[in-house]
C-alpha cells in the first residue's frame, strides 16, 4: 500500500533559472501546466546587495507573470488569474508582487486557465544585485498521484 502525502500531488518546473540579478530583467522560460489544475510561482533569492535588512533607495524586484495557450504567444496575467498569497491587492501589467526584502520568498498563487506560465523578474535599482529566480510549483492534478 502507498501512503500518499502532499509530494505526490505536486510537480515542480523552473522558469528562472538562479542567476545574478542586477540591471536588466530575467525573462524565465514557460513551465507546462498540462494535467495541473492550478500552480504557485515562487520568487526566491539570495544576498542581494542593495536589498535585504537595509535597502537601499528604491531597490527592489517586481514579479511579473505571463500565460499563453501555445507556449509562443505571451500575455500578462490579470487580477482573475492570481489569488492573494503575498498581498497581492491587484495587477498591473502582469506584475502581481514586488519585494524589497531579499530575506523573505514571495508567493503567488496562479489559477488562470493556460497551459503554460512564465516569471519575468524586473528589478529597480540594483547595481551589483545578487542570486535570484523563480520556481512553479504545480498543483491540484488532474490524476493523482503526479509524477
């Protein structure tokens, strides 16, 4: 007999890769959806310089998420397709969180109904930055137990 616990009703994906953050945006890549009832985009990063205890200026990184049907063609997620998980209060350009805290993860919980979703990290004010991306976590399957 299998004892199921939550592992086996998630599934992971990477769309940011941990990289160096510093003056450009990180596009991520998109993460299939298929057989996934909805997912959770978590934003994770390392020491980032001009973040963290004592940010300086108007450091800070926005998370903005996109969806497709066909994995090309991307657009932004709207207030519909997002539910609150880090004080998301509303969307704009499909940016759904924004941190100054380089301690703390953020989350974001996706309940759109495309096939495939992708991060997009925008940060403001860094110059020397630090390690950051960006992981999908799928959930709710289809089938279970997912694999």
């Amino acid at each position: 007999m299998t004892m199921r616990d939550l592992s086996h009703d998630l599934a992971f994906g990477s769309s940011v890769t941990v990289q160096t953050i510093s003056a450009g945006n990180l596009t991520g890549s998109g993460v299939d959806l298929k057989g996934f009832n909805s997912a959770t985009v978590l934003l994770v990063m390392g020491d980032i310089d001009e973040m963290g205890g004592s940010p300086q200026g108007s450091a800070r990184i926005d998370l903005q998420l996109q969806h497709s049907d066909d994995g090309s063609g991307w657009g932004n997620v709207t207030d519909g397709d997002v539910v609150d998980l880090s004080g998301v209060t509303s969307v704009t350009g499909g940016i759904v969180a924004s941190t100054s805290d380089d301690r703390t993860p953020v989350a974001v919980g996706y309940v759109g109904d495309k096939r495939y979703l992708r991060a997009i990290l925008q940060p403001t004010g860094l110059s020397n930055g630090g390690p950051a991306g960006a992981v999908v976590i799928k959930g709710q399957p289809r089938h279970a137990p997912a694999t």
